[in-house]
C-alpha cells in the first residue's frame, strides 16, 4: 500500500475551511465578499460643480522698456560706450522716490557689415533698461530725459502690481465659492435634495492680467518735450472654484 502526505499552511487549510462554511450555509464564496461594504464610496449623489468670480480694477504700476545700444570697432570700445549711456540714463532717474530701476539682457556680437550697403564690420553692444512706478506721475517725466540720453523706449505698460492682484485673487475667490455654493443649493433644490457636504474644493486663479502696452512715442530730440501720456483701463482678475458636493434626500 501507498501512502501519499501532503502539508498545507495553516493560512490555506482556514481559506479552504471558510469555503466549506459558506458552502454549507448555501452562499457562493464571491457572493459573500461581495457583500462587504466599500466605506470609501460616498453615501450620497456627487455634484461635480464650477463657478467663477471677476474683479475689476484699474492697474496700479508703470512700466517704461528702454534699449540702449552702442557700436564700435571692438568689443571692448562698444562695450565701454554702452556702460556710459546706461551710467547716464540711469543718473537722470537720480532723487526720484517710488521708482524701481532693473537693467536687463546684455548682449554684444559682431555685425559682419555689408559692402553693397557700405556698411562696415563692427561690434555691437546692446542691453534693456526697465523702469517701474506706481505713479504715472513719477514715470512719465523721466521717459523723456532718458530718451534723451539716445536710449530708445519700446514699451510703456500699465499692470497690476503683485500686492494688488493678490488682493483682488482673494476677492474674485470669494465671488467664485459664493457663486459655486448658490448653484449647489439650486441643483439640490431640482433634484428634491439637499447639500449634505463639500467632499473637495480647488481654486485656480485664471486670465492673469497681461500688462496693458501703450502707444510708443518716437525718439525725443530733447527733454524739454513733453511727457507720452499712458491713460489707465480696467484690468479683470478671474478665479475658479471646483468642488465635488454630496447631495442626500
């Protein structure tokens, strides 16, 4: 005679022997796990809502671009011309409060010329100076004595400053949550239930305000000539608020 033994772990022989219980008491295996409630799904109908706020408001910072630009037969020589009329631009600002001064990209190559244009190989140096007030009144002024000193204005900007779109983002939040949870009660209301929870909730703020140009004024031959005007509009800051409520009978 021949005896075959097999071993089981004991985690295995309790798997079989709950399989025979269920079998006994006339319940499929599946059938019984899947009776085990899920407590991660909401007790409840979901309501995936949006809404928006915008602000209006008119932009409170001044920004002036300048580009100066210098040529030379070295690079040293254009390079030491620029420095000057940047040391000269930046000179004509002097005792004037409120203003932020930034010298941007400086940048030198070699202008191989052209012969049919008569133009002869040289060096050229070229860097952007940019200007910022929270007062047109500080800034305008200024456009004109820089222009003076052979620097030529590219942009004259209105925009937010970052203490103020912050403070108008917060406001235009509010607009959008107060706006998100009137919806809710209205969709609650149709469906003959009522707003039991928020499960989630997200803002995003949208359409960052890009600066408003001006229109450019042409080099001035003097700083005698009078300041560019750069009249200001309203800018809107728009928030988004997305949520996910629970809606019960």
């Amino acid at each position: 005679m021949i005896r075959s033994r097999f071993s089981f772990p004991a985690r295995a022989c309790q798997a079989v022997a709950l399989c025979g219980l269920l079998a006994a008491a006339g319940l499929h295996p599946a059938a019984g796990m899947a009776q085990t409630p899920d407590s991660t799904r909401p007790d409840g109908t979901e309501l995936e809502l949006s809404a928006t706020g915008t602000v209006q408001a008119p932009p409170d910072e001044l920004t002036a671009t300048f580009v100066a630009e210098a040529q030379a037969d070295t690079a040293a020589a254009a390079q030491a011309q620029l420095n000057t009329l940047i040391s000269k631009a930046i000179a004509a600002t002097a005792h004037t409060d409120g203003l932020v001064i930034n010298a941007e990209s400086y940048f030198v190559h070699h202008d191989e010329g052209d012969v049919h244009q008569n133009r002869k190989p040289q060096w050229v140096a070229r860097q952007g100076l940019r200007l910022t007030a929270a007062d047109g009144k500080v800034l305008l002024p200024l456009v004109g004595r820089i222009q003076a000193e052979n620097l030529a204005l590219t942009r004259l900007d209105w925009s937010l400053s970052r203490t103020r779109r912050a403070e108008l983002t917060r406001k235009a939040e509010t607009l959008a949550l107060e706006d998100m949870q009137a919806r809710a009660q209205a969709a609650a209301a149709t469906l003959k239930l009522r707003v039991a929870s928020i499960r989630s909730v997200a803002l995003e703020e949208q359409n960052f305000p890009r600066p408003m140009p001006m229109m450019m004024m042409a080099r001035m031959a003097s700083a005698d000539v009078a300041a560019p005007e750069a009249p200001t509009g309203q800018q809107d800051v728009t928030a988004t608020a997305r949520a996910t409520v629970i809606l019960k009978p």
